[in-house]
C-alpha cells in the first residue's frame, strides 16, 4: 500500500504569485489604449444623429397622445411597438427590439458602409420591413452623415413589438424626421408585408383592410 505524503507549499511563495499577479494586472490596466478608428469623428455624428432622431420620434408619438408603455420599453425610446396589432405579422424578440435602439448601431454602420468603400454620393439600397425602425434610423443617420443616398422600399408589415401601431408607423416617424431635417429621405415605396407581401396569415381578420389604407 502506497503511502501518500502531504506536500509542502511555502505560504511566501504564495505571496510573491500574489503580488507579481497584482502588478501584471496593473501594467495592463496602465497601458491599455482604445484604438481610434480613421472615421472615429463620423461614427461619433452618426450615434448623436440616430439619438436625436429617435428622440424627435418619441416627441411626435407622445404629440398623437400614444403612450409610452414602459414596460415593454423601460427606456422610454417610444419606438419599441405592441405585442399584437393589426400590422403584427410574426413573433419577435423584445430584447432584440430594445437593443437595436442603441445609438452605437449608427456608427457601426459607419464602419460597414466605410469597409465597403463608399462613397460621398453614392447610391444604397435599403429594403425594410417595420420589424426593426431602430435600426432603418441607424442606417440612414449612418448615411447621412457620409452623404450617401438611400433609396428605401418599406414593408408596413412587423413582428411583435417593432412598428406595429397602425396610427404611428415608420412612414409617420420619417415624416416626423423630415419635416425637421433631421433625416430628409423618402421612401420610394411602400409594401403591405406578410406572407407574399400581401399582408397574408396576419393575426387579425381586419389587418388587410387597415395596411391596404396605410399603402
């Protein structure tokens, strides 16, 4: 039978671990540096943009007397949607809805639209359907502020919790937008969302009839 022998660990030796730990951990939080991209200042205007857009958007939705449901938008974006309206076609996600309204999207935007080399003047195709308006505002605050030119197709359509207030979709939030010159773009066209694009398999009977008055 094998005897097992207790080993020994010198308690200074645990020490000195201790303390040149402690000193690595200091070095790195001393020379750590955030890197600057070259288009820093433009994600920067982007972000204030988007924060100001979505700030008139909330003015315009609390001037039509539509409330603020501060549960479902603890924030208070006034952008986050119903769980079930006429307009509502599929499920959503409300962590999703409430994380696309970070202003940080606008600027990275910026660095996608910079990493695909675009340029002032150049045209972008934006196709949307109401699931996400956060970040329609987010990508066309992105274009702005690099001067590009957005050509928007919108489908009225929307999963829980987007722009599914049929008295306040994102045709009434743009025109808020331009009416300030906050982001004058307007939408090419418009489309009736759901299944095929004809507003199909909604949850309502009356959701045809409703969309078919907002195209």
């Amino acid at each position: 039978m094998n005897n097992w022998i207790k080993g020994k660990f010198p308690p200074i030796y645990l020490f000195w671990a201790l303390i040149i730990l402690l000193v690595g951990l200091l070095i790195i939080e001393q020379t750590k540096f955030t890197a600057k991209t070259p288009y820093y200042a433009e994600q920067i205007q982007a972000a204030q943009l988007m924060k100001n857009s979505l700030e008139t958007i909330k003015e315009e939705r609390l001037k039509r007397d539509i409330p603020l449901d501060i549960g479902l938008d603890p924030n208070q974006t006034g952008i986050i949607g119903k769980e079930y309206t006429q307009l509502t076609t599929t499920l959503g996600n409300l962590e999703a809805k409430r994380t696309g309204t970070n202003p940080a999207f606008a600027a990275l935007l910026v660095k996608y639209f910079k990493e695909a080399n675009l340029k002032k003047g150049d045209a972008i195709a934006i196709g949307a359907s109401g699931s996400f308006p956060a970040l329609i505002v987010a990508t066309l605050s992105a274009a702005r502020v690099l001067k590009l030119k957005p050509l928007i197709i919108y489908s009225v359509g929307s999963s829980e919790y987007g722009a599914n207030l049929p008295e306040f979709t994102f045709v009434e939030m743009l025109n808020s937008l331009n009416k300030k010159n906050i982001l004058p773009y307007k939408l090419l066209a418009i489309s009736m969302g759901g299944y095929m694009d004809q507003a199909e398999g909604m949850f309502y009977p009356d959701s045809r009839e409703i969309i078919e008055k907002i195209v």
